[in-house]
C-alpha cells in the first residue's frame, strides 16, 4: 500500500528522558522542513515507554499501537528508565514490541563519519567511513526473547532461530540497499554477510541462503565474514565496507561498536523496516545521566527522520520527500564541517543549538 502524498501520517513516539529532548528538536527541524518542501507531513503524537508504564500501568497500550501500526511511519525518540521495569524484571521496552509484532526484520544502522566530527580512529582513512550495519531483528539469538529457560540453578538456555524467509529478505533488502547506494555514491556496492558459520548450524544455514539469494543479484559483489575477524576489522579498516548484513545479537554489538568509530552514539542514526512498517528512531537510549539538561546530540534523530522522508519517497510520497532527506542529511553535515560541537565530543552547542544551527542551514539551501 503506497502512502497518499498529500497527507502522510507519522506516528511520533517521543518517549523518555532524551527521546523527548531530542523529538522534540527533531520536530522543529521537520517542520520548517516540510514548508520548504511543500510536504503533507502530519504527526500525531503518542505516548509510550516507561513513563507511561509508571503513569497508566501500560507501556504502549493497544490504541496507541493501533494508530502507531495505522500510521505511515513511526519516528521514535528512545524508551526506558531506570528503575521502572515490568514486574518479571525486564526493561520497559515496547519499541521491541514494534519491531516484533510489525515484522521489523531489517534493522539499518548507518555508520557515516561526518565532516568535522572527531573520529576514534586518527588513520586519515577514516573521515571516509560509511557502512550500513543490517541487523537482523526479529530472530536469530533474540527470538528466545522472554522465551529463554532457566533449567535450575547451573544452567540456562536460550534458542537461536534462523529462517530461510527471514534470511532471503534481509539479503534481497542488502543487495537493494547497496544497489541504491552504488548510484548515490557513484562506486560499485558490496555486501558482506557477517556470521560465525564455521560453529554454528544456523549460522552455516544463512550463509548459504545469502549466497542463493546473492547468485540474483549479480550487479553487487558479495561477500562474508566471520563476527570475530570483523571486529577485528572494524578497527583496522572500517572504510572498506559497504553493507552488513548479519544475526540480530551480532548487529546490536556491531552497530554500538561502529557508533563509537564515529563519535558516539549520539551521531548513530536507525530505522526498522519491514514490509510495510517502519520505525526510525535514534540507536542511542534515553541516556538518564544527560537527560533534562539540554544537552543531548540530536543529530542521531535528525539523521533518523532524513531515512523516514527517504524510505517514504520510496513508497510513494514523492520526489519532494527524497529531495528533503538528502537536505537534511546535508544541512546537518554542513553545520558539523562548519565547526559546530555537541558537548559528546567536547563542544557545548546544547540539543536547541544544533536544531537551530540545521534549519538555518536549510534556509541557506545547505
Ligand atoms: P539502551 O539500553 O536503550 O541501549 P544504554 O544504556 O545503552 O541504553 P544510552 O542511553 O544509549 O545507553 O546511552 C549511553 C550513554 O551515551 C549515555 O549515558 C549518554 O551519556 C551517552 N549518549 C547517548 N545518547 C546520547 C546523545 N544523543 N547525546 C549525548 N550523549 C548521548
Ligand atoms: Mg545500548
């Protein structure tokens, strides 16, 4: 089902501690945004997460599912406190219920060294970091969610599952994203499945379901890689890879990991995608330390909702909407090269001056 052009709803979840913080900027931008752009934006906003776990005793009740799932898309802040847990002890988590209950299997994570932002890695080589890490979220070592057994005091279990439909979407999803990315940025696309197939069934089973599905897409060269040697790798050569396709776990590690090449999590942005659903909200949480100050980087969820306009031109909206991602994206790296810093990499431009350092920018056409 295409979006309607004219009026396309998002979901906004703003959520808790520097979710709302950093929504909030993120909507301000949006806005001025869509002026420019002629855009049909509309957003409702629903609450959600742990805060209103605490206030009604649901974390995300079914209405405000319902018109999250009815929505276009659902831009999302972060969820989660500390001490407010359900009562088996578990975070307060409904985006996982999201992305578990929409079929969210490809979580993108972005890893883009921007211009000016100091980076973990002094190899000049580094400024051209820019990999997508595709992780896997509805299975792989997170299906035993909740599911684990705790078979007595000296032993624990938890299930892997990997499918082959689950497997052959998220490939055909990495080729098509590399494929895309190969045009944008005018070089041949790669994708390196990231596994431990040399141990593991399941892992040996995804390898060879990447490859079948890797046999129908000849354009893009692939490849595959052990968990271990990428770690490794991720330090030593980061600006080699393109796109990552791996396990739900592996990918939770991967993109922390690749988020402090790049200046923190602050500057990691994410979306889930499905087949017909899409979550993009910053990777970062809601950051308790640094909440209420106005200090948090809104950059991950500003380079978050320049994925949502994307994802939404690609399903219907309209150039316009591909025309405002590439803008935002390039407002926010213009501001970075311009000398602006967020007080995660020592500077002290606060959560509103950044907001408002991006929509000068786009006055200024970037
Ligand atoms: P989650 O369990 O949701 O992944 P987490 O415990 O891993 O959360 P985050 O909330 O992601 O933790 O943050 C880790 C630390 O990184 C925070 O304590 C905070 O200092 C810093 N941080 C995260 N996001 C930002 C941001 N947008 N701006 C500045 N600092 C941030
Ligand atoms: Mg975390």
């Amino acid at each position: 089902m295409a979006v309607n052009r004219n009026a396309v709803q998002i979901a906004l979840m703003p959520g808790d501690g520097i979710g709302t913080e950093v929504s909030e900027a993120c909507m301000g931008v949006l806005e001025v945004l869509a002026r420019r752009h002629a855009l049909g934006l509309h957003a409702e906003t629903l609450r959600a997460g742990a805060m209103a776990y605490r206030d009604t005793g649901s974390a995300m009740d079914e209405a405000t599912f319902e018109r999250a799932r009815a929505a276009d898309a659902i831009l999302l802040g972060a969820m989660g406190w500390p001490g407010i847990r359900y009562p088996d002890g578990t975070e307060i988590a409904p985006q996982l219920d999201l992305r578990f209950r929409l079929g969210l299997y490809a979580g993108v994570r972005p890893i883009r060294a921007l211009p000016g932002v100091p980076l973990a890695l002094a190899d000049p080589r580094a400024a051209q970091i820019d990999m997508v890490i595709l992780r896997e979220s509805t299975e792989g070592l997170f299906a035993a969610r909740g599911k684990g057994e705790l078979i007595d005091d000296r032993e624990a279990r938890d299930t892997m599952v990997i499918t082959r439909a689950t497997t052959e979407r998220l490939s055909h999803f990495a080729f098509d994203l590399a494929r895309r990315r190969a045009a944008r940025r005018g070089r041949p696309g790669r994708v390196t499945l990231v596994d431990k197939a040399n141990v593991f069934t399941g892992f040996a089973f995804m390898r060879k379901v990447f490859h079948e599905v890797a046999a129908q897409h000849p354009e893009v060269e692939a490849a595959h890689h052990y968990i271990d040697a990428m770690a490794l790798d991720m330090v030593r050569r980061p600006w080699d890879f393109d796109v990552l396709p791996t396990e739900n776990m592996f990918g939770d590690i991967l993109s922390d990991l690749g988020a402090g090449l790049i200046g923190g999590m602050g500057f990691a942005p994410s979306a889930d995608i499905g087949d017909g659903h899409a979550v993009f909200q910053p990777s970062h949480g809601t950051a308790p330390d640094i909440a209420g100050q106005g200090i948090a980087n809104p950059t991950a969820m500003l380079l978050s909702a320049a994925m949502m306009l994307d994802w939404l031109a690609g399903r219907g909206a309209g150039p316009g909407w591909a025309e405002a991602a590439a803008e935002l994206e390039a407002a926010v790296d213009a501001v970075f090269a311009a000398g602006l810093r967020t007080p995660d990499i020592g500077g002290r431009a606060g959560t509103a001056e950044v907001a408002r350092a991006v929509t000068e920018r786009l006055g200024l056409g970037a």
